[in-house]
C-alpha cells in the first residue's frame, strides 16, 4: 500500500514538472519577443502589435513557434503531409513582392530618421497615417509632380473631362430619392454566401434614401450605390470615391467567405460599416510575365492588374469599374480568424518556412501546388466594392459578339470572317443607341491593358439598353508588356466606329505633356501597393495607345471621319446618329 501512494506521489511529481515545461515553453517566445521590442524599441516606433511586418526576417523564427502553438490550440487542421509542403515550397513566391518588401524595409528603417517622407506600412491599414487616394491629385509622394504641377490635375481640368451629362430624371438614377427601397446592408451582395450569417432572425439595421437629410450619414459604400445613374457608375468630382477607397483600405474585415463560381479564388470581405469588397489575392510577383506558350484562359488573375485597370478606366473617363484600392492583409486575424467558411477554414496550413497557407476551393486552380502563402502571414491583394445587391437593382447580363472561343484549337466566327461586324450591326442591341460604341471602348480598354478574358459583360436591368457597360473582372490584364495582342483590337478594325469623346480623349492622351504612361504612374502613387505596376507595363500602355490611334486613322481614311467617329459630345441624345447608320 506504502509502494502505491509512493508511485502515485511519483505520478504526480512528473505531471507537475511536464506541465512546468510546457509552460516555459509557451512563455519563451512570448519573452523573446518582449527582449526583442526592448532591444530595438527605440528606431522602431514602439509597435508591439506589429506582427513581423517590419521586420519580416529577425522575427519569423519566433513568429513561426507562436503561430505552431496557436495554431495547435485552435484545433488547426494537421492532415496535410510534408510531401504536400514541399510540394508548394518550389511554387513562385505568392504574396509581396520584391518592391513591397523592400518599400516595408526601408520605411521601418526610416521610420525613426528627421525628416523622412517614406510611410511604413501597418499590417492592418490604420486610418491616421494613410496616405492620398485617388481624390487629391495634389497628393502625390516623392518622385511625383509636385504640388500645383501635376500631370493628373492638369488633366482633369481640360475641357474634355469636363463634359456635363444630360439632366438626370428618376428613370436614369438606380435608385429614386422617394422610391420606398430599403437597404439591408447584411444582404447586400450576399447571394454569394453559404450561410454564413448565423442567426438570420437577428434584426438587420436598416438604410433608406427615402430621408435627404439622412444622405451625408450613410455609409460610403451606400453613398457609392445611390450614385449610380444612367451614364456612370460615380461622378468625376464624387469626394464619396475617395472616402470609399479609404474605406477599402482601412475598414475592419468582420467576416469573410468564398465567392462560388469562377477558376480561381477569390473572398468576400464585409467591413464593420457592412460594406462588402472581393479581395483577390496576389498570385504571382509583378514581374513574372505570362509565359508565351499559355492560353489566355488558362493565366492567373492579378490582383494589380484589378487595381490598374481601375485607375486606367477612370483616365480615360469611362468610370465603368466599381472602385478597387490594394490592401495588405493579415491572413491570420482578417481572414482565418474571422472567416465561418469552413471550407475555406480547413485549408490553412503551415508551410515549412513558417508561413500561413491557404488554397481555398475553387474550379481549377484552388489546390496544395497553387496554395496562397504570407510573409509570414501579410498578403498583398485588391479590393473591389461590391455593386448594389442583385434584389435591389438587377444586372443583366451580356455574351460578348467578340467573345474567344476557349478552345486550344478551334477559332470564333469573328476570327474568319472579316465582315462579322455587319452582322452585329442588324442584331439587337447593337442595331441602335450606343451599346456598339460602348463595346469599342471596351476593346480600347482592354486591348491597352492586354486583356483577352472579355467574355460576357453586364449592365443595370433598369436602364434597359440605353446605359453603359459595367467593365468587370480585369484580372486577366497586364500580362504581357513585351507582347501587343491586336487580335483584341479586332473588333475596332472591323466596325471602324468610336465615340467622338473616346477619340479625342485618346489624341490628348498620346501627347507629351498628358502621356498615359505619366498619368498612370502619378495615378497609382496613391495606392497603398505601388508600385502597382512596373516600368514595361507603363511603356505599353503608351505603345498600344498609338496603335489604336493608328486603326482609326486607317478606318478614317478608306471610310471618312463623319462615318468613323460618332457625335457624343451633344447635350441631346436624341440627335445621335444609330451606330448602324451609315
């Protein structure tokens, strides 16, 4: 009896000291940490909260044993083997780029100097210390125009960015001052989610534009929404563009969820305000180009490419893309923590070197070999804001006339038959009001950014087929800087039509003093990500700019300018000639 209490006392002993251990254990790091913020807390802003973001190679060691032991307690899904691993460690890095961590390394180190006008980039985007979006043109860095001399201001102050649109009516607004729609913030865009909300008899907070003198409290988003009109999706001069990118950039994710359909991933972000973005991830560095032997649908999605072709839609003053900023992201507390996706929960993992992992589902290209990883869990990726949900202002939907044929051998009608475009001409909606011409500046948009993904385009239900074309999903865009696709200025060639505004915006913008290239750089120095894009990319835009230039002033010469550039700059619509006219 004696013998048994003692093994048990002996029991006990051995318990306590394990239990001692594993608590030292989980202390160590925590106390490595602390040492290292005493050590270095004078030259790096004191940021304790700061997770590796500012010093992503001294600490990713001890960050890899706290995310283990976190990871271990929440119950981290531990199926995947370390083949799998290894299979993703010869995968391209995936998430910041060279330019972003040395632009993160060099603002934390200059972040104690007098004087220094480089901004250090927080891992959660906080609102003091953001910089200029895309409103204040005047609000360029360093290596911009300077204040008072910017090409961007200059520009939209010509004439041409100053044309008035047509008194708008209750038909032509999306959404009628008086009309009794209620905005449920919590459904909108969420025809996408998986029963994400818990508990759907919970009382939603409710926003109406019934109330004018509620309008300046709504949230950006819904100002963005209740914006909308017939000719735009926001006004050139709308301030609700700028607070809503900062929004964008700022806002608290509170919830997230994979968006169904498509080949690759993509989540829907909700903000705290309810706002709601998609987020594509960074997949690749901006300088890897898409290898010559791809086929166009078979290229990664670009999260820069969604924030460029942004900024290049509003240069060229179609304000068609709903707005996109670049955001940094935390995938441990903004995307793994706060997501009640289980599907997309079950695929984070740990990679050898300490990254947080995350594939996610998809149709093609959601697997191990193409997993989304962080330094050590920072990723780079754009935010779209959401459109009005589907039950309060419908879109329809439209199939391309130009649309490939996403077969690695056969070739579309357009592509063998050079008068295609007649028969276009005879088909609704193309036969009247300016759908034809708005589907050339969609080409002259896409063929200056290279993309050949246009398969289907939408518009507003309510407007009918007098409206513009919602420019969506650009993610195939800036693929190619040393290759110009013209196969994509096909449909220009054979129309030879364009609108009168669109042509002359595109002459002044192949000037020196207002050249795209120019413009673009100063445009994307007020996203958190720049550089957006590289140099090559740039010196494209400029050399695809001219060729367009160069198809119209060929159809000009065999067809005459009145029958190739159409009249738009009228204040009566009515007096428009038919795209069909000749």
């Amino acid at each position: 009896m004696i013998l048994f209490r003692k093994f048990r006392v002996l029991i006990l002993m051995v318990f306590l000291v394990a239990c001692t251990m594993h608590i030292m254990i989980d202390l160590l790091p925590k106390l490595e940490k602390r040492g290292a913020g005493a050590d270095g807390g004078g030259g790096g802003g004191g940021d304790g909260g700061c997770q590796c973001a500012q010093h992503p190679a001294g600490e990713s060691q001890g960050w890899g044993k706290q995310r283990a032991r976190s990871a271990a307690e929440a119950g981290w899904p531990n199926k995947h083997t370390l083949r799998i691993l290894q299979d993703f460690s010869n995968e391209p890095s995936s998430n910041l780029t060279s330019h972003s961590l040395e632009k993160i390394t060099a603002a934390a180190a200059a972040d104690g100097a007098a004087g220094s006008r480089r901004r250090s980039e927080p891992p959660g985007g906080r609102a003091d210390d953001h910089k200029p979006l895309i409103g204040d043109a005047s609000g360029a860095r360093a290596g911009s125009n300077v204040r008072g001399a910017s090409r961007l201001a200059a520009l939209f102050a010509h004439p041409l960015y100053k044309v008035d649109l047509p008194p708008l009516t209750d038909d032509d607004t999306l959404f009628n001052v008086n009309s009794d729609i209620r905005f449920y913030p919590r459904a909108a865009g969420n025809q996408a989610w998986h029963g994400e909300n818990g508990n759907e008899e919970e009382e939603e907070e409710e926003f109406s534009p019934t109330d004018e003198a509620r309008a300046e409290s709504y949230p950006n988003w819904l100002r963005f929404h209740v914006g909308i009109n017939r000719y735009e999706l926001y006004s050139r001069y709308n301030p609700v563009l700028d607070a809503l990118l900062k929004d964008l950039v700022t806002q608290k994710i509170t919830s997230v969820a994979m968006k169904s359909g498509g080949t690759q991933l993509k989540l829907i972000m909700t903000f705290q305000n309810y706002g709601q973005a998609l987020f594509k991830p960074m997949k690749q560095t901006r300088e890897q180009e898409t290898p010559p032997d791809f086929f166009y649908f078979s290229d990664f999605e670009r999260h820069n490419a969604e924030i460029a072709a942004f900024h290049l839609d509003r240069l060229l003053d179609f304000r068609r893309v709903p707005p996109v900023a670049g955001r940094l992201v935390n995938m441990t507390r903004e995307i793994r923590d706060v997501t009640r996706d289980k599907k997309l929960w079950r695929t984070f993992f740990i990679s050898p070197a300490n990254n947080v992992c995350f594939y996610g589902e998809c149709s093609y290209y959601c697997s191990t070999e193409h997993a989304l990883c962080g330094k050590p869990d920072q990723i780079e990726g754009s935010l779209a804001a959401f459109l009005p949900d589907l039950n309060l202002a419908k879109r329809k939907t439209w199939r391309n006339p130009w649309r490939r044929s996403y077969h690695k051998r056969k070739k579309a009608e357009w592509e063998v038959d050079p008068d295609y475009c007649d028969e276009v001409k005879q088909t609704p909606p193309y036969d009247r009001g300016t759908r034809l011409l708005d589907v050339m500046d969609m080409t002259i948009f896409d063929f200056l950014m290279g993309n050949m993904d246009r398969h289907h385009y939408e518009t507003f239900e309510k407007f009918g087929n007098d409206t513009f074309i919602i420019h969506l999903d650009n993610g195939r865009g800036f693929g190619k800087h040393s290759h110009d696709e013209l196969s994509i200025l096909v449909p220009l060639s054979q129309c030879c039509r364009v609108k009168k505004s669109t042509y002359l915006r595109l002459q002044l913008l192949a000037k020196e003093e207002f050249r795209l290239s120019s413009l673009m750089e100063e445009s994307l120095l007020r996203d958190r990500l720049t550089p957006v894009l590289i140099q090559p990319h740039l010196q494209a835009m400029d050399r695809r700019l001219r060729q367009v230039l160069q198809v119209l002033a060929s159809c000009i010469e065999n067809e005459g300018y009145v029958n190739v550039v159409e009249e738009d700059l009228v204040g009566d619509t009515a007096t428009r000639r038919s795209p069909g006219h000749r």
